[in-house]
C-alpha cells in the first residue's frame, strides 16, 4: 500500500538559516505531491504544489522539489523566522483519486530567535 | 471569500452516544472531505463527497457516515462513540480540477469519555 514517511523528530535550527524538510514514499508514482503547514489545534493550510514533471517550484522564501527517482521531496525554508516554527506535512493523492489525499505524519520545526 | 467552517468548534460526549458534526465548504466548491486526526495516527481520510453523492471512502467502520446537501454543506455522524474516536475532525473543500489544493476548516475536537 502507498506510504508516506517524514522525519518524526522535531527539526530545531536558528533564524536566518535554511530549514529543510524530507518527504520519501513508496509503493507509488503520485502525478503531483502538496505541502502544507499545521498550527497546533488548526486545520492545514496549503502552501505548495510540484507536479511529476516538475523538478523545483518556489514561492517566496519556500522551495520545493521532487525527485520521481527518489521518489522523495525536499521542501525548503530560507531565511527561516521564529513565525514559521509549526508542523509541516507532505500529501499525496491516493491512486484511485486526486481528491483522497494521504498524509505523511509531519516534521515539526522549530525556529530559535 | 469566506473559508471553510465547521460546527462546533468542541464537543464532549460519552461512550455510546452518537453526535454530528457540519461542515460549510468555500462557495463554489463541490468536493468536501473529511479527515480524522489523532497524535497516533496522524491525518487519516475518511470519505469524500461531491454533488451530494460519496466518491471516495477510507478504511473506517461503517459507524462513521456522512451526507452532502445540494448547497454542498456536508455533515458527518458518528454513531455508538468509542473513547477511540476522541479526535480532531477536518472537513477540507476543494474546486474543480483534480490536482488542487484541499482548503480546511479549524476542526471540530470530539472528546468522548
């Protein structure tokens, strides 16, 4: 069955760095791979989206990129602020339907003014 | 626009009750899923529907319903309540398309004792 796995541990770094976080799966070939961010007791809020055939896509300070090979994303946080310290999870469509997402568990980062 | 609302934000019940939550989706968005999340199990996909009937179903028991009405606002039941249930609830809205963002709403925080 498909399978998501993102780093369990807490991603601690200091602002102004770059934060960056792993998305790996398995069993799958997704058409495309979201990213959204999580603050405690809220829902989701989607940030990204990279299609297969898309290598790298970036929206101001984030950066995604997806490797199908690998098949793993890195997403990417420049100039990291104490404001982007939540929980960030990976999605993936199901095989049988865009609208069936499965979520990978998440990393959270911490960002230390 | 208005974003996606749930109702309520908390409930508390006990084991054996039933209860109901709703969801308003983003005006002009057909598709409303349901999540259920647990520090456990992370975001997991309940069902999916779109003009009022349900396309997509996840793995859960056959206690956990849903309905669409023709305004799209969606509700779940969840019925004979377990203290395993005790969980945030997301609905997420999306547009047409297929490969596109899930917009969710805060969550309903069940807690069943």
């Amino acid at each position: 069955s498909q399978k998501i796995e993102q780093n369990s541990e807490a991603l601690n770094i200091q602002e102004g760095k770059t934060a960056t976080l792993t998305c790996n799966y398995t069993n799958y070939s997704p058409a495309y791979l979201q990213w959204y961010r999580q603050d405690p007791g809220r829902g989701p809020v989607f940030l990204l989206l990279i299609r297969e055939n898309e290598k790298e896509k970036r929206k101001e300070r984030l950066k995604v990129t997806f490797d199908t090979t690998l098949k793993q994303s890195l997403f990417h946080i420049t100039a990291s602020q104490p404001a982007d310290s939540a929980t960030y999870l990976c999605a993936l469509p199901y095989m049988d339907s865009s609208y069936k997402l499965i979520f990978g568990s998440g990393t959270r980062l911490l960002v230390r003014p | 626009k208005a974003g996606v609302t749930q109702t309520p934000r908390y409930l508390i019940k006990t084991r054996g009750q039933q209860v109901t939550l709703s969801c308003s989706p983003i005006s002009g968005h057909r598709s409303v899923s349901w999540y259920q999340q647990t520090p456990g199990q992370g975001l997991q996909f309940l069902f999916e529907y779109f003009s009022e009937t349900q396309r997509n179903k996840g793995n859960f028991p056959g206690r956990f319903s849903g309905r669409q009405f023709s305004n799209s606002r969606s509700e779940m039941n969840v019925s004979t309540l377990e203290l395993g249930d005790s969980a945030l609830y997301l609905c997420a809205s999306a547009g047409t398309g297929g490969n596109t963002e899930a917009f969710f709403g805060q969550g309903t925080r069940l807690t069943v004792v």
